[in-house]
C-alpha cells in the first residue's frame, strides 16, 4: 500500500468510486483541494498523479481510509461491462450507475478482508453448460435436477437458506437497495469469482427468485457481466428462458410440486386457491411463480393466473385467511454481505488487524453497531414488505377446474 508504488489507474477509479458512494460532485471535491475542476478530472482520469496531502484531504472528504484506497488489488472494471449489455432505449441508466458502485464496492471490500486475512475461498465449480436454441426449458430443468443432485438437495424439498448455499460452493451473493427496476447485477471478477448483487428491496420470494436466476446466468455466462430487470420486453433470449426454467425447477422441483399437489388432491378432492397459496409459502416462492409452475407441468389449465389476478386481491389478505403466518426468512442473514465476509471483518477486528472505524466501514453501519455484530456474529433480522403478488377472494375457488367454463 506504498503511495510510491501505487498503479494510478487503480487508483483514480478508487477514488471515482469514493466519491459517488459519497455522493459528492466532482466541483465540491476540486474546491475541497482548493484545484480547477480540470485539474481535479485529471486526477480521476489517472492523468495527474494526487500529491500525498491531496489523497489524504479526499480521504477524509469521502470518508475513505487511505489503506483502501492505495490497496494493491485492481478495481474490478465492472462498470463499462455492466453498462454495454443495456439496451438504454429500454430501460435507461436510472439507477444503474450507483447500483453498480456498490458491487464493485463490495467486491474490493472482500478483497481486501481476504488479503489482511491471508485466505482464498475456493469453490468446486461445475464445468460450464454450453445452450442448445432447441428445447431450452427441457434442458434447463434437467440441468436444474442435476445441480440440486451435485449440491445435495434432494429431489423434493424446498431450498433453505440459498445464499448461505452458494456462498459455500464460491459464489458471492451481496444485498443493497437498488432502484426498483433492477432485480440484480452478475458479474465476473478476475481472481475474484462470480458476484451477485440482488435488489434488497424486493420481497423474500422475489430475493429467492433473483438468485437461483442468476446462478443460472452463472452456469452459462459465467463470464459474461449482466443486469436483470424486474420486467423485458419483447421475446426472452435464450439464456434468459433457461435463467428463468432453471431457477423453477430449481426452487419448485417437479417431484416436490406433483408430491404437494397430489397430496392435496387425495385430501380435498380438489386443489383451491388457498392450496396454491400454502404451496407457493412451502417453496418460498411468490403466489404467481407457483400458478405459473403448476401450469407448466399441466396440473392445472393455462392461463390459470392470467384469470385469477383480474380479482386484484392483495396476497397478504389470501394468506391469513389460508393460516400462512408471515415468514420470517429462509434461515439466510439479510445483512448485505455474505456471512463469511462479517465474520472476516470481525476476526480482523478482534486480532487488532483493522480499527473499530474500518470495521464499521466494512460493516457498513454505525460504531454503535459494529460492536453489537462483534458480540453476537448471528444477527438475523428481514425487512420484506410481503409478496405483491395478487390472487382471487375466494380460497375454494377450484384452479383445476377452468373458472370461466370448461369449455374454454
């Protein structure tokens, strides 16, 4: 972390970076060094080495600590990557640039945890899948059936803490509010690993969704940069159809969904509404992703969710009335990082490798809490708002049974 040795592209990006998380424009920080603005975009275009004092004042400005900012690792150029694979006449930059600002933060955060911790996390991936244009949803549930079988998932049960699941076989899965429109960013780092950035805004099912999509991205694009957004337009491309059958048969395997189904059907004689509702709450998937499964595998009529949301009926409401108490999670920490990145930052901490600030900088909160996380290393807590998913009124309306006639 010497000044003399430091690369100075390495270094202007850092201090891009700072600034934006900072929010601070380019005109405050040039009269903060008391520089013409052009001097100052020299200095962020890695034209103009920053003289030591200079570092220092932007350091406090941005609240940066300088051993981060002259660290020896290169940013990960996430962002040009990042922006090329959007089409801008579609979804704009709203939002983008700052979501991208924080994966990459978190990337060079856990970098650095690794490196004063002198350890690597390496994972056993699987080789990866090259995509047929023909029967991409068949061949994606069945690589879908192989992962869980690799992963030791069984055939049937639901998928209990997923990031907790990812995060053991290398894959980096942060949480950061984002802008609404954005579902989550994937991206390679070199010497790194795959990383994956999902909107914590959305509810606990969409969370789920989002990841086993992405993971999906990984086993195919591995090293490709994306974004997904909450909705596309136009015809999906092929390694968005098999994102989206992957993560389906992945969180809804077929054998667990006809085992539930069925079982439902020898009770009642039927499958309902409030039967929907308790299934989709089994999967820890969203009301509308566990219709749309069911129709899929032919169990009941399609465009079966196409009718029933016409009711408008908050989910919410369906699910008390079906017993479903809220759920708390899926046994994963909601805190942004993974938990192996907290529990680098607290040993660091503890063995007097990083101060009470830096840890709090990495932890992203207050001192205050930084000492809590410190003392008990297994805070859970969720701020799902519920699922926006909308259903009929009724919980015995049939949904084997066309609700508009049979003829239809």
């Amino acid at each position: 972390m010497s000044y003399n040795n430091v690369d100075i592209n390495s270094l202007a990006q850092r201090l891009v970076a700072a600034r934006k998380s900072a929010n601070i424009t380019q005109d405050v920080a040039a009269r903060h060094l008391n520089v013409s603005r052009p001097t100052f975009i020299a200095i962020e275009k890695g034209a103009r080495k920053p003289k030591p004092e200079e570092l220092v004042q932007l350091s406090e400005l941005y609240r940066e600590p300088l051993n981060q900012l002259l660290r020896r690792q290169a940013t990960p150029k996430l962002a040009p990557h990042l922006r090329s694979v959007l089409d801008p006449s579609a979804h704009g930059q709203e939002g983008l640039d700052a979501a991208i600002s924080k994966l990459t933060n978190f990337i060079e955060d856990y970098q650095l945890l690794e490196e004063q911790a002198n350890v690597r996390l390496s994972g056993e991936f699987p080789p990866p899948i090259r995509l047929a244009a023909s029967q991409v949803e068949r061949f994606a549930e069945q690589c879908a059936k192989e992962e869980r079988e690799r992963l030791n998932l069984g055939s049937y049960l639901p998928v209990n803490a997923l990031r907790r699941l990812l995060e053991k076989v290398g894959i980096h899965v942060f949480l950061d509010a984002v802008d609404s429109k954005l579902a989550g960013l994937y991206a390679f780092a070199p010497d790194f690993g795959y990383c994956i950035l999902i909107n914590r805004l959305h509810p606990l099912e969409r969370r789920r969704w989002t990841i086993a999509h992405e993971y999906a991205h990984f086993l195919t694009d591995r090293d490709r940069p994306g974004v997904d957004f909450i909705t596309s337009s136009g015809r999906k491309p092929l390694n968005e159809r098999f994102a989206d059958a992957f993560a389906a048969e992945f969180l809804m395997p077929e054998v667990g969904i006809k085992k539930r189904f069925y079982e439902d059907i020898e009770r009642s004689g039927d499958f309902n509404v409030g039967d929907l509702c308790r299934l989709a709450d089994y999967f820890m998937v969203s009301v509308m992703a566990s219709c749309l499964r069911l129709e899929s595998l032919k169990l009941i009529p399609k465009g079966t969710w196409d009718q029933i949301s016409e009711e408008k009926v908050p989910v919410g409401t369906l699910k008390q009335q079906a017993g479903i108490t809220e759920k708390i999670g899926d046994g994963d920490p909601i805190e942004p990082y993974p938990e192996r990145y907290r529990q680098l930052a607290v040993q660091l901490f503890v063995s007097g490798k990083i101060t009470e600030g830096q840890l709090s900088k990495f932890l992203r909160c207050d001192r205050i809490k930084a000492r809590e996380i410190v003392e008990s290393c297994s805070l859970t807590q969720d701020d799902a708002n519920g699922s926006t998913s909308i259903v009929p009124l009724s919980l015995g309306h049939s949904l084997i049974s066309n609700a508009r006639g049979d003829n239809e």
